[in-house]
C-alpha cells in the first residue's frame, strides 16, 4: 500500500487543553471529514491504562473530541475501554465525568473487556482475544495520553491496539492484555493488531505526559489521520521537552512498512508548532 510523500500532523501548544485540541482537529479537518462524515459505527477509544490525575484522558478532552466529530455526523458514539485491571469501567468513567457527557452527546460505554470478541492469531504462539466493537468500527479515534516508561513508548497506534485486547477474570490464562504486553513478540503483535484496530484520527493529549513515575506538563496536543505519523511527532515533541531523545519504537516501524503509516520525519508534513 503506498504512503502519501506527506502525512499532515497537527502539533499545537497552549495552556488551556480543550483549545489544544481543538485547534489540533481544525488543522487535519480536511484529511478526515469526508471519511467521519460516511462512517456509520464511531468508537472513542480513551486512554485509561493508567487512572489517576494526569495521565488517563480527561473530560475536557472528551468534549473537545466529541465537539469537533458532532460537526461532521448525527450517529450516535461509541466510548469504549477496557481497564487493564479487568475491573468495571464505569466507575472509573464516573469519576472521570464522562457520565456528564451522556445525556448531552448522546453517547453510548462499552466496556472491552466484556465485550463479544475474536480471536485472533498475532504471532505463531501468541493468539488474543480482540473486542467486536473495536473490529466492527467504521471510524476509530483514539485519544491517548503519551507514555514512556523505560524505553517503550507509546501513543495513539499503541492505546487502540493493545485498548483492543481483552482481560477477563483474574487468572493469568484469561488476562490477554498482559500475554501481550510480557510477549518477547510485543512489537510485532502490535503491529498485527493495528491492521484490524487502525485508528481513523489519532489525537495524543499531552497536556501532562507520563514519564515513569511522573507528570510533567507538556502542554501540548497532536491531532492526525495517520496514527503513526502522530505517534513520530509525538515522540518527537516530548523528546524536546525533556531534552532527550525517545528511542525508536519497532512495532511503529512494523507498521510502517505495512502501509500503516509514515515513520519518517522528514517525510511528515507539521502543521502549528515547529519541533
């Protein structure tokens, strides 16, 4: 599958999070409204992986999400997640104020992990268990915080692909989101994954990023239609804040080289702040 020579991301700075983003979506609307406008089956896939304050999708960017989308569609959204505790969702939704959101935009929670599934063979030894409502989807968005934790990153490509997974139960034979993320086969599997849970517009609120045991507040927002594209420009501005460089993230080259997306910077189009 060819790669367009450009990949437009949108990289926008700023102190207030539901402006980032929005102004982010404002760059990249020309790439995606066609495709939102046509699509019958919208699932928001937040970023709960990790659910204390700052690094889990806040509300604010859920409005803004659901702001910008509403323009362009009637039908109804989807929120879905699956915790990678395999505990309930809602709670966790509640407290995030997301059940506020409900009534306004009409929305509708599915919880992944007790969601019908299929599955699905990543590797020769390694087979998951991926959610229908991921697979049924016409247009994903995933809306991911960034995170580093040692020198694995991860983005918007990561939060749909590995968020897809399930975990049911408590034992170790029903618990797919961790047979995936211990598998020596990590970056490949991901890349597997991400041929059936590609998102459709990729946005990455780093308003605070996840850094280790820390954070920061970064105060940014990408907003993309080619999730690994954002994933490098991502990459890239929390290198720049941190003043270090991010390694290079193979299942994001895996990926590349299955026409997913585009892994070189040079070769992406940066719309708003200059990295």
């Amino acid at each position: 599958m060819p790669l367009k020579p450009k990949a437009g991301v949108a990289l926008v700075k700023g102190a207030v999070r539901y402006d980032n983003i929005l102004k982010s979506f404002e760059m990249v609307a020309d790439s995606i409204s066609d495709e939102l406008s046509n699509s019958m089956r919208i699932v928001i896939k937040p970023d709960f992986f990790f659910q204390k304050r700052g690094t889990s999708t806040s509300v604010d960017a859920m409005k803004a999400v659901l702001d910008f989308i509403l323009d362009f569609t009637n039908k109804k959204i989807t929120v879905a997640e699956g915790l990678p505790t395999g505990s309930d969702s809602r709670p966790v939704f509640h407290q995030a104020g997301f059940h506020e959101l409900a009534d306004d935009y009409g929305l509708r929670f599915v919880d992944l992990n007790k969601d019908d599934y299929v599955t699905i063979a990543v590797s020769k030894t390694l087979r998951l268990r991926v959610a229908k409502t991921i697979l049924n989807s016409d247009f994903i968005v995933s809306v991911a915080v960034p995170k580093l934790a040692g020198s694995r990153f991860s983005g918007a490509v990561a939060n749909a692909a590995v968020g897809s997974v399930l975990r049911t139960g408590k034992s170790a034979a029903t618990d797919d989101k961790r047979k995936l993320i211990s598998s020596k086969n990590y970056d490949a599997a991901v890349a597997e994954l991400t041929k059936v849970a590609k998102p459709s517009l990729a946005v990455v609120d780093g308003f605070y990023s996840v850094v280790g045991n820390r954070t920061p507040e970064t105060f940014f927002c990408v907003a993309s239609a080619d999730a690994v594209a954002a994933d490098v420009v991502v990459a890239a501005a929390l290198g720049k804040e941190l003043n270090r460089k991010i390694p290079k993230q193979e299942y994001l080259g895996m990926c590349s080289r299955a026409g997913l997306g585009q892994l070189s910077l040079a070769k992406i189009k940066v719309f708003g702040e200059k990295l």
